[in-house]
C-alpha cells in the first residue's frame, strides 16, 4: 500500500500539469506547452515565500499563486495573442515551447542550478493509512488535486462559463457567434491555471524540490496523463495522472529503478495505438 | 433596421467583399442571392464580426454602428447569426446548446431567470428539441439540428436574424418546414431577417426585398417586386457579367 501512496503522490503531480494543460486548451484551443514551467516556476516562488521571506503558508500560497498566474498572463500577452486569428495553427506550439525553455532559463539565472529544500507545510512524520505509510504534506497533495480536478470538471458542466468554454473549445467562431467572448476566456483560462500550479507550488516542491528543470522532466508525464485520460477531460487528465504515477510507482518497485520511464512509455503507446482519444477524451472537432 | 454601407473586407489580404450595400427593413425579410463564391456568407460574416478584415464602411444597426465592435458585443446588441452546415455544438447537448444560446441573458444561474424563460420559449417554438433535450446534437438529424442552431440564435432575443443557407442539406420536404418557420419568425415575431439561401424559388417566395451578388459585390438590389419575372436571377446563375443588371434594365 506504500507503493500506492507514493504512487498517487507522484500522480498528483502529472494530474495537476494534465489539469494545466485542459484548462487553457478547453477556453482557448491552445496547448500550453509551457504548463509545467509554470508548476516549477511555483515551486520557486513557494520557496521564496516560505524560505526567502519567512512568511506564513497562506501568504506563501497567495504569493505563488499570484506570482504565477502573472507570468501565465505574460506568456499568452508574448507568446499566444500575436497568433490568433493566424492561419497557421501550429505557430503556438513553437512560441510555447518556446515560453518553456526562457522560464527553465530565468529560473537556473534567478534561483540556480541547485535544487532548493521547499520546506513542507505539514508534519515529516509518516501516517500509516490502509496498511500503508504516506507523508502528510503527500496526502494533502493527493487530496487537493482531487478536489481541483473534480471541482474543474463539475464547473465546466454546471456552470455557463464553464459549458462556453467547451463550446469555445468546439468552435471558437460559432462561439463568438453565440456572444461568447472567447477571448476573454482564453485570457482567463491562462490566469487560472498559472494561479492552480502556483497554489500547488508549496505541496508539490515539498516532493520534488524546486529545481529549474523540474518543468522539462514533469512535461513529458503530463502528456502521457492526457493521452491516457484524453485531452479535453479534466476527469480523464485527473484519472490520467494518477494512473501514470501508479504504473511509475509499481514499475520501480517491482521491475526495477532504471525501469518505470520505459514502462510508462510503454503504457503510452499501448493507448496511443488502441485508444488514441483516451479513456475519457472527446475528439476536438474542428472546422477549418 | 440594418444598415450596411461600402463594406469592403476579406481575410487578411485577401479581399471577398468590395463596396458593399445591404439593408434589412424593420419586419422584412431580404433575401442575399448569387452563386457560390459570390462573397454571400463573407457578408453575413462581415456583419456578425466573423470576417477577419473589415477594412472599410459602416454595419449600423437600428443606427448604432458596429463596424468596429466584436461579435460577441454584436450579439449584445442584438444581432443573431445561423452558420452554414447547422453548426450547432455537437459534443453537447441540446439543452446546453440552447443555454449557451442565452449566454448573454446575463446572471449567473445556468437555468435562471432570463435564460429560463427563453429555453421554455424555445421548447415551445421546437417540441422536438424538448423530447432530445439531453442527446448529444450531435446525434439529431439534420432538420433537428437546423432547428437547434435556429432556436440557440433565437435564445437572446435577437432585432435581426442572419441565416446562411438554411436548407443545405436538408431533404424537400424539410425544407419548406425550414422556410415555412423562418416567415413565420417575421410574420408573428415580427423579427427582421437577413437571408442567404440557394434555392432560389423558396427564398424568393418568402423574401420582402432581394439583393444579388457577384464576385464580393452586390451588382443589384430592390424590392422583391422588381424581381419577379425572373430574368435578373436566370442571367447571374447562368453566369452573364451583372453589367446593367439593375432591376427594370433587362
């Protein structure tokens, strides 16, 4: 049942960068490649409140989360608005590849190449839990990203933001066309997922450190959570994720370290060869 | 009512629309005719803010000129646009379709209020769509889906109603079920419609006004009346160049 824990743990982490990537991919149509920057990006900024500065964890979580969300709002004023409207729909991936590799760059000139202790917000001492053991700050991990990626799906189902959103994700024009300012929705997609990686900044650091590369290694997990749960799914993203940490997690324990990477690739393929769509993925259908 | 004067546009520096003038009375119907290609679904674009350029002329509506505004300001002020090809939102329902309709009924509650009262009127103007309320739209058949895309354009409480070739598609006999409805619209809402359609002999028997378009341009427009013998539109869908088109020159 450890096993499990320090699954769902690092699970937590590639369901959040999956949720990331949902968010402004649903209002905007975008994919953000830069998402799991702006999660290390957090983890920095958690550790200057709470190390730099000494401060309390709510003013910690609150300056991360702003901290974030301005730099989230940056990239798509720099690199998504010159594009719309573009033809060429492909522009967006260079420019948010892009956005990755400056933050990686700003974040080793600003806080160094060493990964800094985030110090965690709760106990160090293990629970045990259904016959396993699991570190406070973890189970916090797990259950807030729970609650997020459930609440996310449920606001974009029951709530007239969230249906123009998938509207919006559908057929922009024909959203425009409705009144839907999809714009705005865009912009705002980008301030909100900025402002739930920085909120996570403190729990997610406090398991990974904050290291200026952490984005560039999470990525690569985000996206094998979004092709098991489907992109467009904040659900099949959250189930994704959780998933990926688990198969991670039982693949070092039981076939080797030096093995999860290559298993959970393995996974990858499998679902990209038998269910491209994901578990829980609506095909985007768009006209052109 | 509508007004639209020199509009010139396109898509970047591709331009579709030179210099043109429509205009929609207050309670009437004007019916945009011309082959494929003559910029008639550009025009419905330039005026629900769709076009990517619009370098030039005015879109006034009720004498408000919203050349210059989005199309989700345009909706606000109460212009409403069925796209071509039924593009309804087909991974959602059909009640979320109707409620993404309402979307700029303000408040916050999904099914509250204004936009509550407007799905009821929609149920009513639609039976069928209250019987598939919960199925995906896309999954109705394609008069189903016309009348969705019709009833979600509907949903604001729109002053002028913009179709695109509303029958495409569609089987005869639906078709007139289609036509039939839309001068309804007019006729017991008094709603004031701006029509692009290619069928030709049922468009012309529910139009009040007639304007007819040629390669981004309107070579000819005028009352209905001025149309009636037929030989302007036989001369454009067979393809003659709209010089001395002018109704009452032929």
């Amino acid at each position: 049942m450890t096993t499990v824990w320090a699954g769902l743990a690092t699970g937590a982490i590639y369901s959040l960068i999956a949720i990331g990537y949902n968010i402004v991919l649903l209002a905007s149509g975008t994919f953000n490649f830069a998402h799991a920057q702006l999660l290390m990006v957090g983890t920095f900024l958690a550790y200057t409140g709470a190390v730099t500065f000494g401060l309390p964890v709510l003013p910690t979580v609150l300056l991360a989360a702003a901290g974030v969300a301005v730099i989230a709002l940056v990239e798509e004023r720099v690199a998504i608005r010159p594009l719309l409207g573009r033809t060429d729909s492909h522009g967006t991936l260079i420019t948010t590849v892009g956005a990755a590799t400056i933050l990686d760059g700003l974040a080793a000139a600003i806080w160094g190449r060493q990964p800094l202790t985030v110090p965690p917000v709760l106990p160090d001492e293990p629970l045990t839990l259904l016959g396993g053991t699991v570190r406070p700050v973890d189970l916090a991990l797990i259950g807030f990203t729970l609650v997020v990626g459930v609440g996310l799906h449920l606001w974009s189902r029951h709530t007239l933001t969230g249906l123009a959103s998938l509207a919006s994700a559908e057929d922009r024009d024909a959203a425009s066309a409705r009144g839907i300012n999809v714009r705005l929705l865009g912009v705002g997609a980008f301030a909100v997922a900025g402002a739930v990686a920085g909120v996570f900044g403190l729990l997610v650091g406090a398991r990974t450190y904050a290291v200026f590369d952490l984005g560039h290694s999470l990525a690569l997990f985000g996206f094998v959570a979004i092709a098991i749960g489907g992109s467009g799914s904040q659900l099949g993203g959250l189930i994704g994720g959780f998933a990926t940490g688990l198969v991670y997690a039982f693949a070092a324990r039981y076939i080797g370290a030096a093995y999860p990477q290559i298993v959970v690739f393995g996974v990858f393929l499998l679902i990209l060869f038998l269910r491209p769509r994901g578990l829980f993925g609506a095909a985007l259908e768009r006209r052109v | 009512m509508l007004s639209v004067t020199g509009v010139t546009g396109g898509y970047g520096d591709l331009r579709v629309l030179w210099d043109v003038e429509v205009t929609v009375r207050p309670g009437r119907i004007t019916v945009v005719l011309g082959r494929n290609g003559a910029g008639k679904t550009s025009l419905l674009s330039a005026v629900a803010g769709l076009l990517p350029t619009v370098s030039q002329g005015r879109i006034e509506l009720d004498g408000q000129d919203l050349a210059a505004a989005p199309a989700h300001r345009r909706v606000r002020s109460g212009l409403a646009l069925v796209q071509e090809n039924k593009r309804v939102f087909r991974a959602r329902t059909v009640e979320e379709n109707l409620l993404l309709g309402g979307y700029t009924l303000g408040g916050f509650g999904l099914r509250r209020g204004a936009r509550r009262a407007a799905l009821e009127q929609a149920y009513e103007r639609f039976p069928v769509l209250r019987e598939r309320r919960r199925a995906p739209a896309g999954s109705l058949s394609g008069g189903q889906q016309q009348m969705l895309a019709i009833g979600q354009a509907l949903m604001p409480g729109p002053k002028l109603l913009m179709l695109d070739e509303p029958s495409a598609g569609l089987a005869p006999s639906i078709v007139n079920e289609v036509l039939t409805m839309v001068a309804a619209l007019r006729d017991q809402e008094g709603l004031s419609i701006l029509l692009v359609e290619q069928r030709i002999e049922h468009a012309l028997e529910i139009a009040d006004d007639v304007a007819v378009m040629e390669n981004g341009r309107i070579i000819t427009a005028g009352p209905k009346s001025a149309f009636d013998d037929g030989a302007v539109i036989r001369e454009v869908y067979l393809g003659r160049s709209g010089e001395e088109l002018a109704p009452g020159n032929h």
